[in-house]
C-alpha cells in the first residue's frame, strides 16, 4: 500500500512539473499542456505495466514483504493459542479434532493448518530431522511419525522407538526424510551433540531439542542448569551455521531451523515416585524455567531457538491428559508437532 501510494504520488510530481518545467523553456500554454497530458498518459500505462518490469516491481513488492514479515513474526508468536476441547478428550480415545486453534481473530488471520499427510510430506519432502532430549522428545518423535506414516508401520516404529535410553533412526523412503532421534537427557548432551554436527560438517534441516527433567530430579539446581543452558547457546551460535536475522536475506548458507523443546507442567500429585514429588515442585520448575529465559537460548530473548512451549500446552490440556503428572496424552505432542511445523511453513515461505 505504501509502495502504490508513493509511486502515485511520484506520478503526480512529474505531470505537474516536468511540463512547468519545460514552460520554462519558452513552450506555449498549448504544448505544454499536450506535454502534461501524452506524460499522464504514459505514467498511467506505465503504472499498469509496472508488474512485467522487474527492477519496479522489486521496489513495491520490497514494500509488501516488510508488511508480510511483520505479519510473520506476528504470526509466530501466536502459534500457541491453541484450545483444548475437554469433551471430546474425554469420551475419544484418538485425538482427532480435541484440539484446535482458537478463533479469536488475530490468530485466524495468521490460518495456522493442521497438517495431514500430504502437507507434511511436501514439507519435510528430502529434509533431515534430528529431534534430540528426554522422553518428552521421543514423544514428540512419536507424534510427527505418526503423521507421515500409516499406522501399522506405526506400530512397529514404537517398539524401536520405546527401547529405553537409546537412539533412534528412520529413514521415510516416500517423503526421503530422514529423522534421527537421539537420546540426550542432560543438556550437556545437546552441546555434544553440537560438536558432532561441526565435527563432521553435516547439518540437519530442523533440529528439536530439550532437556531439562533429568536435570531437574538428578541435580536440582537450577543455577547450574541455567549455566548448561548458556554454554549450549554458545555452541548453537558458534558451531551452527545459522543465520543472525532471520529474513534478511543473509548469508547463503542454508541453516538449520531449530526449536527448543520446553519442559511439561509438572502435575505433583500425580507423580509416581516419592523422590519426584519432593523435588520436583512447581516453585523449582519455575526457577529453571526463569534460566532458560535468562540464557538467551531462545529467539524470544535474542537466540537461535524457537520455543515449542509445551508446558502451557500441558497446562491448558490439564491433569485430564496425563497419568503421570509429567507425561501427555498423544494430543499434547501433536499439537506441539503442528505448533513446529506451522512455523516452518512460514519461514521456508520467508527463506527459500
Ligand atoms: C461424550 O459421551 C457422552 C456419553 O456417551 C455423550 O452424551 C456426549 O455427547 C459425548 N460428547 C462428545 C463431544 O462426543
Ligand atoms: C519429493 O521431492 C521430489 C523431488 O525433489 C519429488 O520427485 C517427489 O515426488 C517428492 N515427494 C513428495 C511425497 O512430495
Ligand atoms: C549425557 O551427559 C551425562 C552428563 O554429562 C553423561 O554422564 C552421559 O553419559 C551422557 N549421555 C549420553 C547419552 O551422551
């Protein structure tokens, strides 16, 4: 809008004052105003032609994308205004329809899509995904094969997938994905997990990581979780090929698209250890939540990682949805999963 705008006005100018300016030249009142009028003219057609020339175009559609961006970065920070629908949860086993983007209108405008098959496979169609953490993460692993696979290959996928503490890899043959998970319970072994990335020059396309529970149960300190959580930014930023601004058309390299996978709200009551309910409190949750914000790991306090904010997601769902306290129904991780894959859609629109 601006772009037309000025561009209009620009015309305006140049009808007014070329043709004054060419008075100046001694032309009559009558030529100067066939002058005035064969340039309105020209500007008027030129002004529709403008789309077939490029160097113009680039200028107005320059403009709209400022406005596109915006709209963007907008969007991604509603990607978690999603509502849980506490009926359907209760009387469905699977989850279809429990869950739901609300409809509020900001959040419509942005029209975030439950991706099914198809849309999936386009979109992660050649890439290599690492998610990479706890049990939280192999859960998430659970959710987004479950999208790009039938359910019988489901089926043996989770045997794999289940035995404890170990990795895991799939290759998609349809769609080419490759997806990687890897056990890493402590965030040291995340920073690792860096260091092979640069040790081999190999980079995954989208990278999902998060560790914290353990931490939480085995250490409980949340002081030096916070200095863990600063030395894997350090690592992300220095050994990463990632691009400082996002959308600013930067350096060439392509740079992987990475998330942060956030701890689950703790339901107390319903933990199932003793230990764990004595050290796991909320207050204690609450202090290594306020690291992680403090160590500048994530993009909403300058860093390179995307929150996939699975403790308000948890919370909204509620006790309803899990068992433990600590592990979510299926409908949680999903939602988590279309939260990853609504911001990758935005941002390979923006970067490609
Ligand atoms: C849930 O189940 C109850 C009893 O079977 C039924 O009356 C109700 O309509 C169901 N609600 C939904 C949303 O399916
Ligand atoms: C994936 O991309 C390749 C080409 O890059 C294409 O041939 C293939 O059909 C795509 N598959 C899907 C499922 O989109
Ligand atoms: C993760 O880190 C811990 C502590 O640094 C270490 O003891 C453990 O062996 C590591 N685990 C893996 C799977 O790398």
């Amino acid at each position: 809008m601006l772009g037309a705008l000025q561009l209009g006005v620009l015309a305006a100018c140049v009808v007014l004052f070329v043709p004054m300016g060419m008075a100046g030249w001694h032309l009559s009142r009558n030529k100067m105003l066939f002058f005035s009028g064969a340039l309105f003219i020209t500007l008027a057609v030129g002004v529709h032609l403008t789309p077939y020339f490029s160097s113009i175009s680039n200028l107005v559609s320059s403009f709209s994308s400022v406005v596109v961006l915006e709209n963007r970065e907008s969007c991604i920070s509603l990607l978690h205004k999603i509502v849980f629908d506490v009926e359907t949860l209760s009387n469905a086993s699977d989850s279809e329809g429990s869950w739901t983007w609300a409809a509020a209108s900001p959040v419509a405008a942005c029209e975030f899509q439950k991706l099914g098959l198809a849309d999936a496979s386009d979109l992660l169609n050649g890439s290599w995904v690492v998610v990479a953490g706890d049990s939280q993460a192999r859960l998430v692993v659970v959710s987004l094969l479950g999208l790009v696979l039938g359910k019988e290959e489901m089926g043996s996928v989770r045997g794999d997938l289940f035995k404890r503490h170990s990795d895991y890899q799939i290759v998609v043959d349809e769609i080419g994905m490759k997806l990687d998970f890897v056990w890493a319970p402590y965030v040291s072994n995340l920073t690792s997990l860096m260091m092979d990335f640069k040790v081999n020059n190999n980079y995954p396309d989208v990278l999902v990581m998060g560790a914290g529970l353990w931490h939480v149960l085995h250490v409980t300190n949340s002081l030096d979780y916070g200095i863990s959580l600063r030395l894997l930014r350090q690592s992300v930023v220095s050994l990463l090929p990632v691009s400082p601004e996002l959308g600013t058309g930067g350096p060439v390299t392509r740079s992987p698209h990475l998330f942060w996978l956030g701890m689950p709200e703790l339901i107390n009551s319903m933990l199932n250890t003793e230990e764990k309910r004595e050290k796991m409190k909320d207050d204690v949750l609450n202090a290594y939540d306020r690291e992680l914000h403090g160590s500048k790991l994530l993009r909403q306090s300058g860093g390179p990682l995307l929150l996939l904010d699975t403790r308000s997601l948890s919370q909204k769902c509620g006790e309803q949805c899990t068992m433990d306290g600590m592990h979510y129904g299926g409908v949680v991780y999903e939602a988590a999963v279309h939260v990853m894959l609504n911001a990758l859609l935005i941002e390979s629109h923006q970067r490609l």
